[in-house]
C-alpha cells in the first residue's frame, strides 16, 4: 500500500511570504507538499480537506488573525491535533506568547524567519503529527482486528491451535502498542525539554509525585531525571515562594495546588523564587487540572515563564522616575526661591524710589504705576 503524500498547509495574506516560506520548504522537505491560503476562512477549510501534517499560521491577517484561527482549529476534533506555528511580524514577547499558548498553538517564530529555525520547527512538528497519525491507523487496524476475532469467536469453534495463533497476534499487536506509546512519550519529553518554559506536572492531588522539563530542573538546582519527587543524591532545599506583593505564598495558593483543590485553571500567579543561596527569580504561572474519568480531579499541569529580567528592568524604570520626580522638586523649589529675591530687589527699590526691576514682580500691597 503506497504512503500518502504528507502536506505543510501556510496561511499567510501576504502572497510575497507564501512564496517565501513555500520555497523554503520545498528546498529543506521535498518529500512535502505545500498547500497556501492567503486568508483564515480559507485556510480552516483547507485544513479540514488537506489534515496537514502542519500548519504554518501568520498572526496579522485582515477579517479572522492568526489567534482566532488558531482557536477554532484546536475546538474543532477534526484539526485540533495538527500542531500550529505561528508564523508572525509580532515581537514574540509575554504577552504574545502567553495569548499563543492560551489559544493551544505548539510554536512561535518571528519574521523574518530563519531557514534553520523553520526547519527545526517542521521537524518537530512532523515528527509528532506522523506519530499522532501512525498511532490513529494503529488504533483503526486494532479496533478491525478485534472485532474480527470476536465474529469468528462467535460463529464457530476454535480449535486450541487457532486460539493461540490469534493471542500471540493480540500479544503481538500489545507490543506494537506499547512501543508507540513508549516512543510518544520519548518524543513528549523530547519536546518539553526543548521547551523554554517551565513546566511541572502534578500526578496526584496532594502534589507528592511531580515531574518536570528540563527548565524546571535547572531552575530549582535538582539532576534532570523529569521526577522532580526524588533523586539519587539528597534534593537541594525547596526555594521560598512569595506573591507579588511580598507576602509568602500558602501551600494550597500556588497554582498546582490551586488547580487540584478548585478543578479551575489559573492564570498569570506572578511567583517570586527565593532560594536559600540568595538567587531570586519571578515566574508568570499557569496550571490547568487533570481529571480522572469519573469527572474528579487528578493532579494538574502548569507553566511558568521566567520574567525576571523584566521585573528587574520595570524596578529600575520605578527608581529612575522616583529620581526625576525629586529633581523636580529641586528645580520648583530653586523658582519659587528666586521668585521671593525678585519680589524682595523690588521692594528695596521701591523704598529708595528707585524703579523696579522686575514690573512682574511688585511686592505685596505696592502701587501699580
């Protein structure tokens, strides 16, 4: 049976950018075909008769963004596991990445955009979207397989020989299973570590199994082995954690715990880190709860971005325009001091029936004129 042809769908309504990156994808992945839209109504209806191995989405777009394509994409069942990568002339700064994360995108590059961070993205990208697919057509022949079995199970006799030629293939076929999963998720801890953000997962609602990516092992000092509970050597103390407004943060506030006990997601907890070496660190967190089939909650994930250089930067900005608000002060308090000397220079000159220095200035209770 021939392989299907794979496609890379680019939404952009700029025609100069389709060809752009539509050249760079046919220069790095020929094996690819490139579909283009040039608007987001377009482009979703293209993605429900293409089901893209990605999808390519620019942000600025007239009528529908990047933002609420990206949207509907991920609420629809039919395209909300094809990755999205935002493909934008926006800086890719907090607030950006942040409304990119809330909307479900996988990935965001700036424009221009450069052919090996393309590359590396659709890599990625690929790589996951043919695991999702090869695991669906898994699960499709599996689900065949069975119900075959069963028929035959319920037409007929069989003999002992036939019984376990059919569970060594079943067994056969749980071992095909086990292995995609186990290389889903090698190929999920693969793209967590590769990830800037901080993400913790909670495997139980009191928060004592906690696994993590390798940005979360390296914030708090622990051997990056994703089992933040436990390691070979001794774990380095637990930083304190404070609220924005300095005040420490009670177990059941931070946003895991938050998530488990209320079964609602959190959004933008500002954490202040303080480890016991000194080292501080604010965090912009997320969390989201995990549910069990019975509707309960089950444990939560969460992500934090590290914006402690843009803490410290609006800190210095505060003291700056403290600083400036005293020197104004200063220079007000100078005027009014050399407004009083004129007023006084024109008093004395008046008493000696001089003329005045300064006409703007006339003394309390003079004569005009």
């Amino acid at each position: 049976m021939a392989t299907p042809e794979l496609a890379v769908l680019v939404i952009d309504d700029q025609p100069d950018n389709l060809i752009t990156v539509k050249a760079l994808l046919r220069e790095d992945f020929p094996h690819l075909r490139v579909c283009t839209a040039t608007s987001g109504g377009e482009g979703i209806a293209l993605a429900l008769a293409e089901d893209p191995i990605t999808i390519l989405l620019d942000i600025l777009m007239p009528g529908m963004d990047g933002f609420e394509v990206c949207r509907r994409l991920k609420a629809d069942p039919r395209t909300h596991d094809i990755p999205v990568v935002f493909l934008s002339a926006l800086r890719a700064d907090q607030a950006n990445l942040t409304r990119a994360l809330e909307v479900g995108a996988e990935a965001f590059l700036t424009k221009p955009i450069g052919k090996i961070e393309l590359r590396a993205q659709v890599r990625a990208m690929t790589k996951i979207r043919t695991a999702i697919l090869r695991e669906r057509d898994e699960a499709r022949r599996l689900a065949v397989l069975v119900t075959e079995r069963t028929r035959e199970l319920e037409q007929s006799k069989i003999s002992l020989a036939a019984l376990n030629e059919s569970l060594r293939e079943e067994n056969d076929a749980r071992k095909r299973t086990e292995e995609i999963l186990r290389q889903r998720t090698e190929e999920l801890g693969g793209v967590l570590d590769a990830m800037p953000a901080i993400v913790l997962i909670a495997l139980d609602t009191e928060c004592r199994v906690v696994t993590g990516n390798r940005a979360a092992s390296e914030l708090i000092g622990a051997k990056h082995t994703m089992n933040l509970s436990q390691h070979d050597t001794d774990p380095p103390d637990p930083p304190l954690q404070f609220k924005e407004n300095g005040e420490p943060y009670a177990p059941l506030d931070l946003p895991l715990q938050r998530a488990i006990a209320t079964g609602l997601p959190v959004h933008d907890a500002v954490i202040e880190f303080r480890f016991p070496d000194g080292r501080r660190a604010k965090l912009l967190g997320h969390a989201s709860p995990l549910f069990s089939p019975a509707g309960r909650p089950r444990g939560a994930v969460s992500v934090f971005l590290d914006i402690t250089s843009r803490a410290e930067t609006e800190a210095k900005m505060a003291e700056q325009l403290e600083e400036l608000r005293r020197w104004q002060d200063v220079i007000l308090n100078r005027e009014d001091r050399v407004q009083e000397l004129k007023r006084e220079v024109n008093e004395i000159c008046r008493r000696a029936g001089e003329p005045l220095r300064y006409e703007n200035h006339l003394p309390p209770g003079a004569p005009n004129g």
